[in-house]
C-alpha cells in the first residue's frame, strides 16, 4: 500500500469512527510512522501505540501461521497434495472459535 493510499484510508475510513481516549496500535511500518499519521489519529482525540520491532506474541496472524506450518508439515509427508490445498483444507477445519481467542489473546476487541 502506498502512503498517500493508507492516509486516504485514515481520512475516509478510520478518523470518523474513533473517539477521544481510544487507543490505535499499529506496526513500525514506515507509512504508519509518518508525521502526518499520527497528526490525523492524534486530531481525533485518540492515542497511536507501536508494537516492539517483532511481537509475535500480539500478532494473531503468526498464531494461525504456527496451526498451518504445523499442518502442512503432517501433511505434505503424504507428497501426493499441493500446499495450496492443505492449506484450503486447514482453514476449513479450524474452528471459529480459535479465531475469536487468538484475536482476545491479543487484547484485540472481539465482539
């Protein structure tokens, strides 16, 4: 994404909808670091976090990176199935409910 794109996505999408007090955490994205960024989320009342340089432990996207790397090392022993479908066929069995958990674990609001 580019960083005039991701500023539009904050102006049209993201600044009308926070609050004073709320929080916004993002990564150390070059884009999400820019003065201008902070300006916009700061001029809503709200306050911008980073996240440390690598905190997989508050990314729940490497949490269902391990459950796959996990499943496609069970089953590409087997050598006749692409990655691709091991995947499709990972994500069809991970229960909803994992998701959910992965995203609190995070502290991340799940409804």
């Amino acid at each position: 994404m580019k960083k005039e794109d991701f500023l539009e996505f904050l102006r049209s999408e993201l600044c009308p909808k926070l609050e004073a007090r709320k929080v916004v955490i993002t990564d150390n994205l070059n884009i999400h670091r820019s003065w201008e960024v902070e300006e916009l989320i700061r001029g809503t009342g709200a306050r911008i976090l980073y996240l440390p340089v690598y905190a997989p432990e508050l990314n729940p996207i490497e949490m269902m990176g391990s459950v796959l790397k996990h499943f496609i090392q069970q089953f590409s022993r087997v050598g006749k199935y692409s990655v691709e479908q091991i995947v499709q066929t990972c994500l069809l069995l991970i229960n909803p409910s994992c998701f959910r958990s992965w995203f609190a674990k995070c502290c991340y609001c799940t409804p």
